[in-house]
C-alpha cells in the first residue's frame, strides 16, 4: 500500500533481534520511517522527546525501564507522539495499566504484519486500536462491578489462591475444582479486588501475610458428591 503521507516511528523493546526485525518489518514497507531504538523506557521517554515520531512502538517488560511508567511520562510531558503498545502479555494486571497511562493502542506481538501496519497507521491519527483479546479483557473489567478492598474470600476463592500458592495454572485449577478457566479468571479477579494487588504472586504474598493462607482447606468435591462425614 502505497501512501503520500509517511509515519515515522520509535521503536521501544529490551530485546536487539525484536528491534532488528521491526526495523526490517517497516523498512520494506511504504509510507514509515524508524527514526530510533530504545532499549527501555527511560530511553524511550528521551528519544520521544528528542526525535518527535508520531508513533512509538511500547514493549511493556523492559529491565530498566518498564512501558507502563514510560507512557505515563510521556503523557505527563505532553509530547505529541501516539504509544501503541507491542507485548507479549496480555494479562489484566498488563493491559489496564497500560491503557489508563495513556496508550492509544495494543497489539501482542503475534500479530501478522498488515495488522501490525494498519494499527500503526490508526495510532497515527490517533484512533485506539485493541488486539481482540485485550478488547475482550476490558469489556469484562467494565462489567464487573468492583470488589471492596478488605472484603474476606470466600471458601471458593481460597481454595483458588491455594493452588495459585502451589504454581497452578488457571487450567489446572478448573480441573481441580471442576469449574471452567473463566470462572477461575472471575474468581481470581475478585480475589485481586479484596487483597488490593495486580497479579498472582502479589496475592500470594498478601495473603500469606494476612494468614489467609498457611492452613490446610479441605479437598475439593465433585458437584453431586457426597462429603466425608
């Protein structure tokens, strides 16, 4: 696709190959132009500053400088540049932060290349642009009403955190408890509301602290069953 107009662009990941390949990516196309590389956010927030691209391209985990307080600076300066964040993750505790910093857009990086473009080009004009399954994720934060920080878990959202304690995933977890992974996703919200944290190990950590873990809860039964007397 041919274009009159030509997007110029900061590109922002810890790893060189990612970089390399982004840089590839645009080059053999028309109409963008990488201006620089930023290996961390802190790079990132002065090469924005300093280049004025109208698109900068955010990783979010970054040693040294992660994307979500490096698109808070930027929108904390002003600058004019658009952040389309490019990630691997696409977990809550990742795509809230990140969009109320002020990122106009974000994509995982498994995305093939025209959509990759065309999410350049409506960052560009400063159109949001969300992956499906980070569209999918915010539809459901806004619907679900939030959970008071201090409220006690209940029996279900214990036996939960216990075996988020233990390294289970959210499909173990569902077999375990014979629930489907949305409602361990559902039940693991909630227990984020209550414990006041953004992610798995920092529940596990407040809870511990709390002494909401540290006793043994009894095993789960399946629905019909009759429990041991």
């Amino acid at each position: 696709m041919t274009t009159d107009v030509t997007i110029t662009l900061l590109i922002c990941d810890d790893h060189p190959v990612v970089r390399d390949g982004l840089r590839g990516m645009f080059a053999s196309a028309d109409g963008f132009d990488v201006l620089g590389e930023a290996s961390d956010g802190v790079q990132g927030v002065d090469l924005a500053q300093e280049l004025d691209p109208d698109v900068v391209l955010m990783d979010l985990r970054m040693p040294g400088g992660g994307g979500v307080a490096a698109i808070a600076e930027l929108t904390r300066r002003g600058l004019r540049s658009k952040v389309l964040v490019l990630t691997t993750y696409d977990t809550d505790s990742d795509t809230l932060p990140a969009i109320e910093a002020g990122a106009t857009g974000y994509l995982l990086k498994d995305a093939p290349r025209e959509e990759l473009f065309t999410a350049v080009r409506a960052a560009a004009e400063g159109r949001t642009v969300l992956s499906p399954a980070v569209a999918s994720r915010l539809v459901t934060a806004v619907r679900t009403p939030p959970v008071p920080v201090g409220e006690p878990l209940s029996a279900r959202e214990r036996e939960v955190l216990q075996l988020v304690a233990r390294g289970t995933s959210n499909r173990e977890i569902a077999r375990a408890l014979f629930i489907s992974e949305a409602t361990v996703k559902t039940h693991l919200t909630h227990i984020y509301g209550k414990l006041g944290v953004k992610d798995r190990a920092a529940a596990v950590a407040v809870a511990y602290e709390r002494k909401i873990l540290g006793q043994a809860l009894p095993q789960p039964q399946r629905p019909g069953s009759t429990p041991p007397l």
